[in-house]
C-alpha cells in the first residue's frame, strides 16, 4: 500500500519472499508497489493490475483503513481479496507469521485460491535457508531510494530474522554471498544492506561470513547493522578487507550519551571504524518525555557521525495524552535540523578550537565570511564535502 512516511520506501522483501515460493509452484504473480506507483489517482493506478486479471489479491500493509479503500476499489476484479497487516518493508528481517495466518485461515475451506496464498506465507516460516530467494526481478530496484554516503543505488540482502522469545536465526554464510552475486549479476547493483539481527550477534558465524566474502573476490560493498561496543579496530580492519563500507549503529541518547564511559566506548568505535576507512550511521532513539533531549541532540553532533537518524517515542500515556504520529515526526525533523545545525557548529569547533570556534560559527551564520562557511554554519554540507572543496580551490 502507499506509504506515509517521508523515510525512504524500502523493497517489499517479504512479499518477495512470498512470491518466489509461490512461483516454485508454478503459480504467475505479479507485485504492485503503490508507494513508487502511486503517483496516479483514482483508480488508474489500478490499470494494469485490472489487465493482469488475477484470481488472489494480497494487500499488505498496516492500515486497516487505507486496505478497506484500495479494496473497494478492487472489488469488481472479481478476484478472492486478503489483508494480510504486516510491515513487508521492515528494515529488521523477515518476520515469522504465525499468527497473520491464523487470521487469514478463518473462513478458508472451500476457497482454493486463498488455501495456495496461506500455504505460501506458513512455508514463511521455514528456515531461512531453506527458502528461495525473494523473487527481486518482480520489483522495480532502480526506483528505491536507497543510497549509500557515497550516493550510490543500494539494496537490502537478508542475513537472519529475529524470532519470538529474543531468540535469532541467522543464514548460512554460503547462502548470503551466494545471493550476493546473484543480484549483482542479475540487477547489476553492487552496493548491499544487510538487514537482519546485528552482525556482531554471533563472532563464530561473523568470521565465517567475512572470510566467505573476502575469498569470493565479488568487487561488492555493503554496511550493516554492529553494535558499537563490540567493535575493535582488528575486527573493522577484517569488516573491510570483507567489502564493508559502512556500519550502523543504534542506541538510545540518554543510556549512551548521558553516560561518560558509554559516550566513549562509541567515540572510540566511530574514530576505529574511520581509521579502517568505514562510515557510520547512527539511528539515536529519543524520547519526549526529557527536558534534556535538545542537550542530546547537541551532543551526538560531536561525535562525527557520516549520518544519523532520530527515533523518537513518546510515553507510555493515555491516548487523549499521547503525542500523534505527526506530532513525533516533526519532533524527529526538529531534532534532525538542530543536529545539521549543532554539526555546523562542531566543525567551526574542530577547525579554530573551544574559544574562537563557536565565535566564528554565529559570524559564519550571518554570510560575513561566504557563502561556503554560511553552509557549513548551518549545517547544510558535510564537513567531508567542504573538505574536498578547499582542498581542490587554487591557491593564490
């Protein structure tokens, strides 16, 4: 279904996954995107859907009611309609359906084509390594906005998927790099996601994973979920010789960086990860209960992140009380700004020092001394962009 956030619309990796079981029974389906098609209104987007003819729609996605309009919308196709509520695009792993299938099944006897759907998302649940692989060729990937730091088409490769009880299940290493290659040769992108449970979970099936990827020689880069505090500068070093170009990292602002030794283990992971030549991501969970939370803010911008990402959760209130879904992605777009801005400011710190740094950067702000530093004052460049600038401007 369309989507309403302004994040970055992900492949529909478990519709995918869906698809390609249900083409291992010789079935013909046909995946329709309507967070990238859905520049059309009314009922053209429908068009070719209406053309394909099929005998079993299955609208995925977790709102109810924008199902019920697109399946009002549907309903003359004359074709058997589900809803299955889950996120397909989660950034985390395929997620174990169990309990979406039961309420599919209710009232199923008798209606064939609804038994093959069912039988397609229980099979789901199998292990992962005993799946195919998700049907890619279905979805359109040049149209996903996912990038790298360095601006170039990425896409997302599952490596485990978390299971009830805590507990994680990971592929097999053989399986990922063999995927891996499968996509580079089919869809010609090289850069990869990894998603799934953290890639330090486990070390013994990481140095598998990385020896695998460095023998096969792919020419491949790829980042992936780590949590900072197993990182060392060894195992980075390994990370990139392995085809790592980037590493994510998640925590919650006031458990790291209201905690002295907290902040450091990640101020030391971040300056390891750039000594082996690897960027960081950072996704910082804020909450908005804390007065304390702009202090936060100003305080991740010193740390040298290549990019971050705010998640914020309003508190355990009644709902008449509770912030809205707006109301909590414009605290996150607030948040971001005043990040850009706080960076601006660090780097004005970082070049001239304590004193006249922050003297520089409200002169800066106000176009006295250029247009450039006006940029970086307001944080609207990467540091790393300007660097290349000044470096490449002719002396005098």
């Amino acid at each position: 279904m369309p989507s309403n956030s302004d994040e970055p619309v992900a492949p529909p990796l478990l519709l995918a996954y869906v698809a390609a079981l249900l083409e291992q029974r010789r079935h013909i389906v046909r995946i329709y995107d309507l967070a990238i098609r859905g520049s059309t209104s009314g009922t053209d987007r429908f068009a070719s859907l209406r053309l394909y003819k099929p005998q079993v729609i299955l609208l995925a996605g977790t709102d109810a009611r924008a199902a019920a309009t697109i399946e009002s919308e549907l309903i003359t196709c004359g074709a058997t309609i589900l809803h299955l509520q889950a996120d397909v695009r989660a950034s985390g792993t395929i997620v174990s359906l169990a309990h979406m299938v039961q309420v599919l099944a209710r009232g199923a006897d008798g209606v064939n084509e609804q038994k093959v759907m069912i039988e397609a998302l229980v099979a789901i649940d199998e292990s992962l390594d005993n799946l195919p692989f998700p049907a890619r060729h279905l979805l359109p990937l040049e149209k996903y906005p996912l990038i790298t730091l360095d601006r170039e088409l990425q896409t997302p490769i599952v490596i485990g998927r978390f299971l009830p009880g805590g507990r994680s299940e990971l592929r097999h290493p053989m399986q990922i790099v063999a995927e891996l290659r499968s996509i580079a040769s089919e869809h010609g992108i090289w850069h990869f996601q990894f998603i799934g449970p953290d890639l330090t979970l486990d070390p013994g099936w990481t140095r598998n994973l990385l020896h695998l990827l460095t023998t096969a020689r792919t020419g491949a880069a790829w980042e992936a979920g780590v949590a900072y505090d197993a990182l060392t500068y060894d195992l980075l070093q390994l990370y990139r010789q392995a085809g790592c170009e980037g590493v994510l990292v998640r925590f919650d602002a006031l458990d790291v960086l209201a905690d002295r030794d907290q902040r450091d283990r990640l101020q030391h992971a971040i300056q390891s990860a750039h000594a082996a030549g690897i960027k960081v991501r950072a996704q910082i969970g804020l909450e908005t209960r804390y007065s304390s939370m702009p202090v936060l803010v100003d305080l991740s911008a010193t740390f040298g992140l290549d990019d971050v990402q705010f998640a914020v959760e309003s508190i355990a209130a009644p709902a008449a009380t509770a912030g809205s879904q707006p109301e909590i992605e414009s605290i996150a777009m607030l948040a971001r700004q005043q990040y850009h801005t706080s960076r601006g400011r660090q780097y004005f710190v970082n070049r001239f020092g304590g004193y006249l740094g922050p003297i520089l950067w409200r002169i800066g702000r106000t176009g006295m001394l250029g247009t450039t530093l006006r940029q970086i004052a307001a944080g609207g460049e990467w540091p790393d962009q300007i660097t290349i600038e000044q470096q490449q401007r002719p002396t005098a």
